[in-house]
C-alpha cells in the first residue's frame, strides 16, 4: 500500500488555533466484515472439524490425500480472503484519513483566503488615502505658489505704473531694480513649485512602494503559516493512517496464524485416521 498523501495549495493570525479547532476526531469503524462471517473460513473451519470426527475412521491412502488437499485449498482461500479483508480495510483506512485531512486543509485555506481578502482590502485602503493625500497636498503647493505668484505680478504692475510716472535716471532705475527684484522672486517662486512637487511625488511614491512590500510580506508570512499548518494535518493523519494499517496488519497476522494452526490440526487428524 503506497503511503497516504494530501497536498494543499498556498492561515493567517490563527492557524494553530484553527489546528486545534479541527483537532482530529476518533476514526469511525471500518465498513470491512470480520474473516469469521466470511463463507471461505467457514467452510475451512467445518472442514477441519469433519477431519476431528474422522479420527477413528478406516480410510484409504488415497481418500487421506484428498482430505489434505481439500483441507489445504479451503485454508488457501481462507487465507486469501483474510488477506483480502486487509486490503479493503486498510483502503477504507486511507480514505478516511484522506478525507479528515482534506476537510481540515480546505478549512485552512478558507481562513487563509479570508484573511488574504482581509489584507488586500487593507493595502488597498492605505493606497488609497495615499492618494487622496497626495491630490490634498498637491493642490496645495500649486495654490500656494499661484497666489505667491499673482502677488508678485500685482507688484510688477504696480511697480511700472510707478516707473512711467517717475522722474528720468534715478528715480526710475530704482523702481526698475525691484521690479526685477520681484521678477527674481517669481522665477524663485516657480523653483520652489517644481521642488516641492517633486518631492511629494517622490515621497508618495515611496510611501507606496512601503504599503506594496508590507503587504507582500504579510501575505507570504501568512501563505508560510498556511503551508506549516497544512503539513502538520498532513503528518497527523498519515500517521493515524500507518498506525491503523499496523494495527490491521497485526490482526491479519493473527488470522492467518490461526488458519495454519488450524491446517496442522487437520492434517494431524488426517494423519491419525487408520488405514482401511
């Protein structure tokens, strides 16, 4: 008999509470009958005991070989239906197991991907206030720096109907300078927007790179938990499996020792019938 698998595929928090949960229970009885209401061992044993009564009896040589090879047919197919309730017994073993194994691994998996849906309903909460933040702050920094911008135009204009209205040299040299002074503060300005967009972007998209990989890891951790799990059933039940065939195996030795007695019994009894 090949030994009995189940695999699953790829628990989350609680898998060793959800073991326990699925702790296995007692193996119900084998559907195989016993050797002793089987037809073949009935008729081996009655036959023996034919030979018990006929002792005392006359009888031929040849009437003795017939005995023992009819007394040894009926114990071979006694035998090869002890050997056969074995099988069937030890098949039902197997699937029994296999089905145990395969009720705790699909409860396993199903904890598992309620708590893989669980996680990537979370990750894809944090992307998204990632990017409502980012959409906040953005806008923002582009307000900001367009008010900033059209104070500083304001000024500008301002500045000019100043220019045209001063007196020549002087005068209006000095209003120019702050007019380029002002038309510095817009090009810094401008600078300063593109900077801090930049490092929003860039921010952001490391804040999204550390919610991705979170995420993976939680998910591998809990595939890991999952697979451990899995094998932990596995091993249980494989060995409630090798454990009830030995049990099976010993009692099948059992029978076929008591079979071969029995055949020596009567042979025995064969031998001790007079020749007639």
């Amino acid at each position: 008999m090949g030994k009995r698998r189940w695999s699953g595929g790829l628990v989350i928090g609680a898998v060793a509470s959800l073991l326990l949960a699925v702790a296995p229970a007692p193996a119900t009885a084998l559907k195989a009958p016993g050797l002793a209401s089987s037809a073949q061992y009935k008729a081996f044993i009655e036959y023996v005991k034919k030979m018990d009564g006929l002792t005392s009896t006359p009888t031929s040589n040849e009437q003795k070989n017939t005995y023992e090879a009819k007394l040894t047919a009926k114990k071979t197919a006694a035998a090869h239906k002890a050997n056969a309730l074995f099988k069937r017994a030890s098949e039902e073993a197997q699937a029994e197991a296999n089905e145990k194994a395969k009720e705790q691994v699909e409860a396993v998996r199903g904890k598992e991907e309620k708590e893989l849906e669980a996680i990537r309903a979370a990750t894809a909460g944090k992307f998204e206030r990632a990017e409502a933040s980012y959409h906040v702050k953005f806008e923002h920094i582009v307000t900001g720096h367009h008010n900033r911008e059209k104070a500083l135009k304001g000024q500008i204009a301002e500045l000019r109907g100043k220019k045209a209205a001063a007196a020549p040299g002087q005068p209006k040299e000095a209003i120019q300078e702050r007019i380029e002074a002002k038309s510095a503060e817009i090009a810094a300005n401008r600078k300063d927007e593109q900077e801090k967009r930049a490092d929003l972007k860039s921010a952001t998209g490391k804040q999204k790179k550390q919610i991705k990989e979170t995420a993976e890891a939680a998910e591998v951790e809990l595939g890991e938990k999952a697979e451990a799990t899995v094998k932990k059933i596995d091993k249980h039940w494989n060995k409630q499996y090798e454990e009830k065939k030995a049990a099976l195996n010993s009692t099948r030795e059992n029978r076929l020792g008591y079979l071969e007695s029995k055949l020596e019994q009567g042979r025995a009894d064969i031998a001790a019938m007079p020749v007639g």
